[in-house]
C-alpha cells in the first residue's frame, strides 16, 4: 500500500509539471500572437462526384467473383465510354459544396467570405451552392456579417441550399434562414429566434473589501450594466431596451428572407427539433446532408470547396498544447472516478 501510495504521489507531482509547462506554453504562445494576424490561406477544390462514385464502384466489385468481376470490368468501360461522350454534349450543372461549424464569435467568417467570393467568380446561373451548417449561434455582430456571406450568394442569383443536420439555432439560425431552402434532420436543433445577454457584477464584494471602482463617461449611456461598478434601474433599463431592438432586427431580418412565417409565434427564444421546425415552416424539407449529395450527385457535378487559413508555428504548438493537456485532464478525470468505485 505504501508504494501505491508513493507511486500515486509521484504521478501526480509529474502532472502538476506538465500542466505547469502547458500553461506557460499557452501563454508565450498567446502573447507571440497577440496584435497578429494567422498567415494566408489556400483555397482547395474536390470533385466530391467522382469520389462518390469510386467507392460505389468499389463497393459493388467487392460482392463479385471473378468471373462476375471480369464481366463487371467489362461493361464499367463502355458505360465510362458512353457517359464521357454525354458529358462532352450535355452540360451538368455544378453544385457547389461549402461547410460552416461556426463558433460563439463565428470567427469562421473569414473562411467562409473567401469560399463565397470563389464561386460567385465562376458559378453559372444554373449552378447551386449547399452550405453544410451547424452553429448554435454567438455574438450578434459575427453572424450578422456570416449572414450577409450568404446574402451576397442569392444576391448574385445563385441558389443556395442551407442544410442542418445538428443544430442551427440564433445566429445559426439566422444565416440558415437567408438560403433559398432549408433541409433539416428529423432531431436536428432549429430556431433559437431571441437574444439573451449576462455578466456577473462584482461592486458588493469590493465594497466589502474597501475597493472603490471610478467610471466616467461622456454620454448618458456610453455604459449601461457594468461588471465592477453599481448598476442603476436606469442602467438595467437601457439595457433591456437594447436587447429588445436588436430582437426587434432579428425577427425582421427573419422575416424578410421567410414571409411564410408566423414570425411572433416563432420568435420566442424557443428552438424546436426538425419535424417540429418543419410544421412550423422553419425548414423546408427533412433530410440530412448525406442524403440530399447521393441524390444530387445523379443531375449535378459536385465540388467541395474549402479554404482553410495556415496557422503559423507558434498557433501549431499552442494547438497542440492545449490538445495534450485537455486529453490528461480527461485521462486523470477518468482514472479518479473508477478509482472510487
């Protein structure tokens, strides 16, 4: 028992090192990055179609015998033949494909304007885009302008496909609401049409502790609620206020892109799984993405675009930093709790 208990002691002293190390890292990671701006980017292309259609292909040469595989290989060819002379008389149109996992701060944005910006430049009037989103929504200002992206899509008369299969709610919601269609997953999280702000105020301890906080301002309202000093009714007031008219821009900004709404019934703050976003006309369609590409993939050409943004060093090893220590933390959270069993 006592050298369990060494052993154990001496685990936990090598850990305390390492997150020691991580922290530090973190950081000098954090200060090297501060007032910079992460490196440019790369813009990449995938024809998703002829990838679907290798692994059908693949899939179905792997039920066959040989004979049945000589004889598979055979008719492939002169179908590939056939369809490579169709394709050079029939022009197919192209669906565009482009995700957006956006954040609290949907810092993602900058991704996504840059995607935006590559297909308006080359898309036809027959092409269409289908942006894969999940956000539960964040800072209004971050997916005000990931909306406005969206925007500038329909605003170049190119149609554009929003599908949910996890979750689009608040500012998720209000980019998904700007496509021309909404397709959702049976369980998926829809709406969320409301704004919510808090902070946590800190004036009561200080006082108790003799500490006095001076804010001045120029303007009746350049603050309202604060974090160290002592709010007023008036404050709260005006607080509330703000909150209200930028609900207020919500709803009309949903309704403008979604007239079919009954948009004081929607706009509660509530959010609804898919079939019951569905009868509420909040989504169009229920299906996930992966089926709505096999089916698309018979009349168009599909292309993932994506533009992914280099990270430079010192972001790498931060990255990495926080990865190893959230994946101890985890391990040692794991192993305590089996302990006491």
């Amino acid at each position: 028992m006592e050298f369990l208990y060494e052993y154990g002691l001496f685990v936990a002293k090598a850990i305390t090192i390492v997150v020691a190390i991580g922290l530090v890292i973190g950081l000098i990671v954090n200060a090297a990055s501060k007032g910079k701006v992460s490196g440019k980017g790369e813009l990449y292309v995938d024809n998703i179609s002829e990838d679907i259609e290798d692994t059908i292909v693949d899939l179905k040469r792997s039920f066959l015998n040989k004979d049945e595989l000589k004889a598979f290989d055979k008719n492939l060819k002169k179908e590939l033949k056939k369809e490579s002379k169709n394709k050079e008389s029939e022009k197919r149109s192209k669906l565009f494909v482009i995700s957006f996992d956006g954040g609290v701060y949907a810092d993602e944005v900058e991704s996504l304007r840059e995607e935006i910006s590559a297909i308006i430049s080359i898309a036809q009037p027959e092409d269409k885009v289908l942006i894969k989103l999940e956000s539960p929504g964040g800072v209004v200002h971050g997916y005000g302008l990931a909306s406005s992206q969206i925007a500038r899509l329909r605003n170049a008369n190119i149609e554009v496909i929003a599908s949910v299969d996890k979750v689009a709610a608040s500012g998720g919601y209000m980019m998904a609401c700007v496509a021309n269609k909404i397709i959702s997953a049976p369980f998926a999280i829809i709406g969320s049409i409301g704004v919510v702000a808090q902070l946590p105020n800190f004036n009561k301890l200080l006082k108790k502790h003799d500490v006095e906080i001076e804010q001045h301002t120029a303007g009746n309202f350049k603050r309202t609620l604060t974090m160290l000093g002592e709010n007023t009714d008036e404050a709260r007031d005006k607080f509330k206020q703000e909150l209200a008219d930028t609900h207020i821009l919500f709803k009309d900004f949903v309704s403008e892109y979604r007239p079919q709404l009954d948009i004081e019934k929607v706009a509660t703050g509530e959010h609804w799984y898919g079939k019951q976003a569905l009868d509420l006309k909040l989504v169009d369609e229920l299906s996930t993405s992966d089926d709505f590409v096999l089916n698309a993939v018979k009349d168009h050409t599909l292309y993932k675009v994506e533009y992914k943004i280099k990270q430079k060093l010192a972001e790498k090893l931060g990255v990495a930093a926080a990865a190893g220590i959230s994946s101890m933390v985890s391990k040692m959270t794991t192993w305590s709790f089996t302990a006491n069993k």
